[in-house]
C-alpha cells in the first residue's frame, strides 16, 4: 500500500516537473527578446535553467537539507535573473514574491524562515538598485509606485508565513493525534494479551501453593527441606501479587467508590509512607501545593497513582537527592507535578512507558507506568513525561476541576 502512493506521489512529482520545464524553455527559446543576441545574461539564463531542471529531477533521490537549501538557492537566482533581463515582462515580479512558496512544498520550518529573510534581503537590494543605481530607466513601473509595490510584497510573504503556520500547526497536531493513537492500541494490545497471560498462570500457581502448603504440615518431609518449602511458598507469593495486582486493573471496573479528594491530604500521606516504609534511600521528598486542589477519584487508586510515581521518581534518583512533589490550581483543572533530577530517559524510553513489563530495572515489574496511565485515563486526567537522559525526568498529571 505504501509503495503504491509512494508510486503515485513520484508520479504526480515528475508530472509536474515536466510541465516546469516546459514551460520554463518555452520562455527560452520562443519569442525571446534576448535570443538572437547571445549575450551574457542569455548565457547565465540558459546555465540556471539546466541547473534547476537538473536539481528538480534529482531531488526525489536526494531528499537532504542541503540540496533543498541549493534548490532554493537556484530557484531564487534564476527568477532574480529573469526579473532583471526581462524587465519588459513585468510579471517576473510576481516569481520574486513567491519564491519562500518553494520551501512550504518541502515541510520544513527551517528552510521556510532561511528562504522569507532570504528573498526580503534580495528584494530590498534590488528595489535599492532600481532607485538609486538605475533610477527606474529599466523599472519605470517599480519607481513610479514605490510604495504600492512594497506593500505588494510584504503583503505577499505575509500570506505566505501564513500559509506555512497554519498548515504546520495541523500537521503538528495531526501528528500528535496519530502518535496517541498509536500508544492507546499498543497498551491495549499488549494488556489484554498479558492480563490473558496472567489469568492462565495464576491457576496453576494456586495449585502448586495448595501441594507446598500441604506438605509444610506432612511431618515426614524432614525440617531442612521444609525450610526450601516456605521458601518457595514466599516466591509463589510474590508471582500471586504481582498477577492479582495487574489482574485488578486490566479489568475495567467502574463501580468503585468516587471520592472528591483533598490533593494536599494525599500528596502528604503516600510521602509519610514512603517514609516510613524505609523506601526512600536518604532522599527527600518536598511537597507543595499551592492552593485548595481537588480532584473526584477513587481514593485508593488515586493513591496508588501518586505512589507509583513518587516510587518511581525516587528510584530514579540518585541518594540524597529531593524529590518535588507540587500542584496547584490552572484554570479549570488540577495540575500535579512530580519532578526529580535523577537518570532521566531518552525519548526512545519514553515511548515505551505504559507497556506492560517494560522495566530497566532488575527488580521492577513495569507494571507501575501501565496501571497509572489507565488510572489516569478513567478519570480523564492526562499524564504527559518531560525527560531529558541523566539530567531528570517531571510527570506531569491534570485532572479536572471539580
Ligand atoms: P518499574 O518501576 O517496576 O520498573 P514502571 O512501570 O513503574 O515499572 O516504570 C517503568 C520504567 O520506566 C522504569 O523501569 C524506568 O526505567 C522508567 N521510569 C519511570 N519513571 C522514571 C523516572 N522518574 N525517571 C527515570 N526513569 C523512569
Ligand atoms: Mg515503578
């Protein structure tokens, strides 16, 4: 399917190429003013046109900045060229205005800005030149109304820049909307097949835990190989909650209890219990909350959410660094923000938060990310990762204002 409009895109490209060649030689040989004399400017009008034919043809195998950048370099020489050996052809103006057009085909910001400075210097020079050097004998229709065809090209690159703005903005979001979509089917795709995963190995675990703890109470095992029993009970307990954790949230349920929670309350208490779970490695954590922040949610998700992060944060640190924890109120919404300056990640990393199992540590679960996204997403907050690799990482969560 991609090859298929890839075909027709170079197609349609050709196409269109071919036609600007064209015409660009009809302006060359028929009915040229400048044919029979030979001159230099004909010499340099012939050499500009076989230059930018030949960038054109060969553009679609060299995509790179730098042969757009020559492209646009050509294409502003050769209609420069022809504004200046045409002058009886007072439409050339019109080229000059649209030159910066050449770089909104090519999507890219830089390029665009390069090419509007770019063609507002070179205007300014020429109309310079015309005023003062020539002093409007080959130009008379530029220096009779100066001002009007001033107006003529500001308003023209205005339209221009808009053009380009408006249509990179929606491209932007466009590309937003794709790439969320993109995550939403892949964390769901990968939660239903874990959480079926899941559901088939917790059976035969609760089997294999019902034997262990059958022969725990058998007196003829002898006590050293008991004390391997409780061992292996202890794993399988472990294996049990992990599972019966992922199992609770993969299903949605949507008959827990609401709350309308005080954020200060929460962000207070899942700190306090960091603390005294002895979790945090002499890190600090700082909360501060700017003003009466609420947010309507199941309380004991909502804390898991919180927890998760601020386990997250803190691992991420290095020891004795703070973790901050703030929210407040913007506009219609609730803002918290938990920012640490610990690893970081890189923006391969995180694209992968939220699927199942992703974990770069050698005792995570990578549970904690997917559980929080659906938690976020059932009370329609959004949670969005700023992170930069070994510099920090701050999540930043919003929900609604009650
Ligand atoms: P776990 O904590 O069990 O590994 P999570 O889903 O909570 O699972 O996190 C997944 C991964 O995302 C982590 O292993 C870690 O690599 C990365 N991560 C999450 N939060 C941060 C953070 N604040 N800084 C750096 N890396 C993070
Ligand atoms: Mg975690």
């Amino acid at each position: 399917m991609k090859e298929f409009y890839i075909n027709i895109n170079l197609k349609l490209y050709y196409s269109s190429i071919l036609i600007i060649i064209i015409l660009m030689s009809m302006g060359l040989f028929i009915g040229n003013p400048r044919m029979g004399e030979l001159g230099v400017g004909y010499s340099w009008h012939i050499v500009l046109f076989v230059v930018l034919s030949a960038c054109l043809v060969l553009y679609p195998r060299f995509e790179t900045q730098i042969f757009r950048m020559i492209i646009i370099l050509v294409a502003s020489s050769y209609f420069y060229l022809i504004f200046f050996l045409y002058p009886e052809t007072w439409s050339t103006f019109i080229f000059l205005c649209f030159i910066p057009a050449i770089s909104i085909f090519f999507f890219d910001s830089k390029l665009f800005y390069f090419s509007l400075i770019l063609n507002s210097l070179s205007i300014t020079a020429a109309f310079s030149y015309i005023i003062f050097i020539d002093q409007g004998k080959i130009f008379p229709q530029i220096k009779i109304d100066l001002l009007g065809n001033i107006a003529n090209f500001v308003g023209s690159q205005i339209i221009l820049y808009l053009i380009f703005y408006l249509s990179s903005i929606r491209i932007q979001k466009l590309k937003t909307y794709y790439e969320q979509i993109q995550h939403q089917e892949r964390l769901k795709t990968t939660g239903q097949l874990a959480a079926a995963v899941a559901h088939e190995i917790r059976n035969p675990l609760t089997v294999v835990q019902g034997f262990l703890q059958l022969y725990t109470e058998d007196v003829s095992f002898n006590p050293d190989v008991k004390r391997n029993f409780s061992l292996m009970m202890e794993e399988l307990k472990t294996a049990e909650h992990v599972i019966s954790h992922f199992l609770t949230f993969a299903k949605p349920d949507n008959e827990k209890k609401l709350n309308t929670i005080d954020v200060k309350d929460v962000l207070q208490n899942v700190t306090d219990i960091l603390y005294s779970y002895g979790l945090l490695h002499d890190n600090k954590i700082e909360v501060n909350v700017l003003e009466d922040c609420y947010v309507v949610a199941n309380i004991i998700e909502f804390k898991q959410l919180i927890t998760n992060l601020v386990k997250n944060a803190v691992e991420a640190s290095k020891i004795g660094e703070t973790v901050f924890v703030q929210a407040e109120k913007i506009k219609d919404y609730v803002e918290i923000r938990i920012i640490d300056s610990g690893r970081g990640m890189s923006e391969l990393e995180v694209k992968s938060l939220g699927t199942p199992f992703y974990t770069l540590k050698s005792k995570g679960t990578g549970l904690g990310l997917m559980i929080c996204y659906q938690i976020v997403e059932k009370y329609h907050g959004t949670i969005h990762f700023q992170s930069i690799l070994d510099e920090g990482t701050t999540v930043i969560l919003r929900f609604p204002n009650p």
